[in-house]
C-alpha cells in the first residue's frame, strides 16, 4: 500500500507561487504611489524533487520473518520507476553495517542496483561503516559512480568519492556533498590513507566555483545534535541538511530547522523513503516532504519489486551459496566463556523440565521454518539456509568458535538451542555447580531477546509477555 498524496505538493507550490504574485502585486501598487521597489522578489521557480534516503545498513531486502515488513531495493526502484518525476536521488551512505565477506558482496549488489541499471543515483554518500569494507574493492565498486565524500581526502589513485557531485535541473544547478564526520578506528593512524578535512574547510573545498544561484545540499554522516552544532558554522548556509542519524529510525515527515536552514532525516533501512521538494525563496529555502513507505519486496513471485533488480538480488543469493559464504564466516569470534558450544541434547538429562518446555516452542524448530521457507517458492525459492544473516537468527552460535557452522557439519546446533540463550556449556556440563550458565555473555534477559525480535521481526515485542510463551527454569527440588 502507498500512501502518497500526489496531489498535496502541487497544490502547496500552487498556495505559495499564488502569494507571492500577491505579494508582487502589492509592492508593485506601493511603487506606483511614489515610494521605489524595496526588495526585489526574484522569481520562484519549480522546486526541485527529491527521493531520500540513507543508512541501509546491509538490508538489501527485508528477512520476511514477520507480515507487513516495509523496505528493499526492488520495491524502491519499481517506485522510483513509477513515479518517474524525480530530479534528484540521493542515498546517503552506510549501505552496509560491518565487513564481512557476506557485507563485501551486500556492497557490490546495491552498488549495482544504485548506480548501475534504469535509474542511476544521482549522489551517493559515504558512511564511516563502508570505509570498513576493504578499500580496494569499496574503490573498486564505486568507480565511475556519483560517489560524493566532502570531508574525505585519500592519496589512492583510484579513490572513488569527489568533494562534491552536481547536476543541472531545468537550468537550476544542484550541488551535493556528504560528510562522512568520522573514520573507523583501522583509518585513524598517520599513515591511513584516507584523512578527514575539518568541516568548515571541507565545506569551502565542496563550494568551489559554485554560483550563488546553486542549491546546496549536504548530507550529514552524524546524529541530530551533530548537526546541530555544525551546519551554524557553515557558511553560505547549505539550503538542505540531510541528516544520517541511525538513531532516527524513520524519516519524519516534520521538516526540522537549524536556524533557517531546513533539516531531514534519512531514517535507516530504507523502509521509508523521503520525498522532498525543494525551492530557494528570498526568505531562504523551504523544503516539503513526504513519506513513502514501500510496501517490503521479495524475492519470490508477486512479492513486488523491479524485476530485474530481483534477478540480481537472487543471483546475489546464488552467489554467497556457491561461495560458501556461510562456512567462511563460521567460528571466527572467540566464544563469551572460553567454552564450547555442545548442543541442547547434552543438557536433557539433568534439565528434563526445561528441555520439555524448549521442544514446544518455536525456538526448537527456528532450523526447520528456515528449510521451510527455502523449498517453499511462494515465501522465499532461494538458498536461505545458506544466507547468514537469515542463518545468524536461526541457530546457536553461528560466527563464534565452536559454533554453528552448516546443517551438515554441525546440526546440533541449528535451531535456537539453550546455549544460544545459555552461552557454551562445555565446562558448566563437566562441573554443573563450578561452573554457573547465567545468559550468553552476562546480556540480560531483555536485551538478549531483542538481538533477533528486533523492530522489524516483532514489531510490539514486549519481553515479560513473550517470557511466558516460553519460559521454563529449575527442576523443582
Ligand atoms: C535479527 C534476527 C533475524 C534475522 C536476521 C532473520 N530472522 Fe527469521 N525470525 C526471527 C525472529 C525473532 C522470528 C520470530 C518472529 C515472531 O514471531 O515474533 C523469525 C521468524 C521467521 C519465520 C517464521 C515466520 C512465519 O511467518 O512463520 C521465517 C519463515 C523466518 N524467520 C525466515 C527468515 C529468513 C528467510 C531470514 C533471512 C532472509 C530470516 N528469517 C532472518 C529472527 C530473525
Ligand atoms: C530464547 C532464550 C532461551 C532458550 C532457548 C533457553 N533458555 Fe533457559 N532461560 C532463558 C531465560 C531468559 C531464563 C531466565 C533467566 C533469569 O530470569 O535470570 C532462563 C532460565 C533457565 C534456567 C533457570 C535459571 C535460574 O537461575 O533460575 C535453566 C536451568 C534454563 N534456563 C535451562 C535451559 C535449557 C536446558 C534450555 C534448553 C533446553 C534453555 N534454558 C533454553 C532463556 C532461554
Ligand atoms: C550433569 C548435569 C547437568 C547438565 C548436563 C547440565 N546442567 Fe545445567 N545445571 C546443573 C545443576 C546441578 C545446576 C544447578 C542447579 C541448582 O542450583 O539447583 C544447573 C544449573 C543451570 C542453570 C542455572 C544457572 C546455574 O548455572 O546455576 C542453567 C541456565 C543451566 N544449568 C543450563 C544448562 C544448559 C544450557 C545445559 C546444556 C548445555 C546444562 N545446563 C547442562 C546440572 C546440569
Ligand atoms: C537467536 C535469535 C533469538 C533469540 C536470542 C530469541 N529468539 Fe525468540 N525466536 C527466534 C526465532 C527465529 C523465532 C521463530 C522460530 C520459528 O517460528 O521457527 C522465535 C520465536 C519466539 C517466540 C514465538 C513467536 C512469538 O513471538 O510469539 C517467542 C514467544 C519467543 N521467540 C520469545 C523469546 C524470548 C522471550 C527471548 C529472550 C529470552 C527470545 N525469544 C530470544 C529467535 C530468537
């Protein structure tokens, strides 16, 4: 379902265009009775429109896990296919959330899918998680593309990212740049090759040569109060702060303001996309906005979406398969306990009870409902049980030493067994009393819950009722 409006902006622009005329009129009958034209008004032109959005985070598509997801390139690129209105598509970075092998290949598909096929971004920002991704291939991916980084200077040859990209809209110059504000921690030495330019004089440098007449947009790699303590400082003042601040889950469809100058945010995931449009007024620019929450796309028949990035998301799917992505990722992060993982069937014998109340939950079968899905060509038809992030959810231990590796190599430990709550229970079973459980990691109760019932797996999850549907403990004494 789309909850677009197409009538509202026309009719706002129709509102303002009409008082100014208004306006116009009245100092021109002021001139008339002696008095010369004060402030000119110059013409307001067509806005511009812009399509918004930023922090994907490496949600290429929604994981499907609960009705009504909303999100995915497929979906955002048929609407954009649809709508076909916009001047201006801006992306403004962190495509993916860390560096895996499985976030390289995330990387390159929703490079492909952006700057790639029908309807190439125009800019495309540079977050502090893609400088995680190994240079050489987040260069490598990015060459060629609309790729702005306004506060990155690097001395590699084939750095990617300009200090700015414009584009002429009807006669009105565009210029875009993104500041990225900080470095991953591997990029923080004197010999890094890429530095950070404090902002004022990244903004200078982003400015170069630009008319008074050019907008100015600048997307911000920050949070709210970020912004808020820098775009003052910034001179002239950018006429739109877009504002990548993952902790502004969705775009609000309030615009903000920084003294005069309009603010928005991105919102993450790309669940919701922001509409924009955009004018310069003598009174400075104002911005209207829109939401457009796109209804989640699938890589399944009917799931919606542009086909043909569907075709490159599966082939993506195909590829981290026959990579073996899964197995490379497997048992690289130390266990929290030093322990090893063991499987639940170990933890039968003395914890009957428990193990009772663990096998009627959905948590026994989390393994099943995911080869379910994959041979199930109306809810998935593609590999899932070899795609980690789906696997990650769905099993105990994956990514840590000892831990879930494959269905074949180590099925005890698919689905969401007790050490996946419990933490690794080698020692705790060699000395029970010695060697106390507690939860994985010392994380408590709540929080643990929520690493895999996040906001879009269970959207009103709240933990002391969803404890009840499964809780169980202690052997009575
Ligand atoms: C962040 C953790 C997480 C990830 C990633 C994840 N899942 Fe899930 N999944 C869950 C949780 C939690 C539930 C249970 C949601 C609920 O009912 O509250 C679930 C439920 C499901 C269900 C059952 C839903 C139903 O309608 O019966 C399926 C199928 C599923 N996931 C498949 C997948 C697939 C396929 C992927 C990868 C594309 C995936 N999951 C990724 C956590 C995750
Ligand atoms: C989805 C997470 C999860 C799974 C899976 C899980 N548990 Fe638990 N378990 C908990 C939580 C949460 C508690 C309550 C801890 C608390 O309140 O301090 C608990 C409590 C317990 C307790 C009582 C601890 C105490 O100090 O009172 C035992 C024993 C236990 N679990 C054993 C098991 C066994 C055995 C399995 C597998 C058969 C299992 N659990 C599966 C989350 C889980
Ligand atoms: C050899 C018997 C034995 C096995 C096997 C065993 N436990 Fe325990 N477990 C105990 C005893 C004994 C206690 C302490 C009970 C008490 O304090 O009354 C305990 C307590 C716990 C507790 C409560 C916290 C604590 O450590 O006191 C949890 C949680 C727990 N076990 C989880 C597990 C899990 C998960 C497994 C499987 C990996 C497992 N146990 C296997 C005997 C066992
Ligand atoms: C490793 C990821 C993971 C963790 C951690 C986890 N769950 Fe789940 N949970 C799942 C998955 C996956 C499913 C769906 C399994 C299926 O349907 O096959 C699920 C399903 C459930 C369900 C049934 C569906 C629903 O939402 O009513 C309940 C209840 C539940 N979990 C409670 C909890 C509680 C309480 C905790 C914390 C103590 C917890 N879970 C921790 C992954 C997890």
């Amino acid at each position: 379902m789309m909850l677009l409006r197409p009538v509202a902006l026309p009719v706002l622009w129709l509102l303002l265009t009409a008082t100014t005329t208004l306006f116009t009129q009245c100092t021109g009958d002021s001139t008339a009775a002696a008095s010369p034209p004060t402030a000119t008004v110059a013409a307001i032109g067509e806005p511009i429109r812009l399509l918004i959005s930023g922090s994907m985070l490496g949600r290429l598509e929604p994981c499907g896990c609960a009705s009504g997801q909303l999100g995915g390139l497929a979906r955002r690129m048929q609407h954009i296919g649809e709508r076909r209105s916009y001047d201006v598509l801006l992306e403004g970075g962190d495509l993916v959330d860390t560096a895996t092998e499985l976030d390289v290949l995330k990387f390159y598909t929703a490079v492909q899918v952006l700057t790639g096929m029908q309807h190439p971004y125009d800019a495309l920002g540079v977050g502090p998680k893609d400088l995680e991704l190994p240079l050489d291939e987040f260069s490598a991916f990015l060459a060629g593309a609309q790729v702005t980084a306004g506060d990155l200077e690097s001395r590699r040859e084939d750095w990617p990212a300009r200090p700015f990209v414009e584009k002429d809209v009807r006669g009105q110059k565009v210029r875009i740049t993104s500041f990225t504000l900080s470095l991953p921690a591997a990029l923080q030495g004197d010999d890094s090759p890429v530095r950070l330019l404090p902002p004022k004089a990244a903004w200078q440098r982003a400015l170069a040569g630009a008319a008074d007449a050019t907008l100015r947009i600048l997307m911000l790699q920050g949070t709210d109060t970020t912004a808020r303590n820098l775009v003052p400082t910034l001179s002239p003042p950018p006429d739109l702060v877009v504002c990548c601040d993952a902790g502004q889950l969705e775009p609000a469809s309030q615009v903000e303001h920084i003294g005069k100058v309009p603010m928005v945010f991105a919102g993450i995931r790309g669940r919701v996309l922001l509409e924009a449009s955009l004018l310069r007024t003598p009174d400075g620019s104002q911005v209207v906005v829109d939401l457009v929450p796109l209804a989640g796309s699938k890589t399944v028949p009917g799931g919606g979406g542009d086909p043909d990035v569907k075709a490159l998301l599966l082939a993506h799917r195909d590829q981290v398969k026959q990579d073996r992505i899964l197995e490379h990722m497997a048992r690289k992060l130390p266990t929290p306990n030093g322990a090893a993982y063991v499987g639940s069937e170990n933890c039968k014998t003395c914890h009957p009870t428990a193990y009772e109340a663990w096998t009627r939950t959905p948590h026994f079968r989390a393994w099943d409902t995911l080869v379910k899905a994959e041979a199930d060509p109306t809810r998935y038809g593609w590999p899932v049980t070899h795609y980690p992030d789906c696997v990650g959810c769905h099993v105990v231990g994956y990514r840590e030493e000892t831990g879930f590796v494959s269905a074949e190599e180590t099925p005890q430990l698919a689905g969401v067994g007790c050490e996946r709550c419990h933490g690794p229970g080698s020692s705790h079973l060699q000395n029970p009393a010695g060697n106390k459980m507690g939860l994985h990691a010392g994380t408590p109760a709540s929080v643990l819950c929520i690493q895999c019932h996040d906001f879009e797996q269970s959207p009103d999850f709240v933990y002391s009722d969803r404890w009840a549907k499964i809780q169980h403990g202690l052997e009575p004494k």
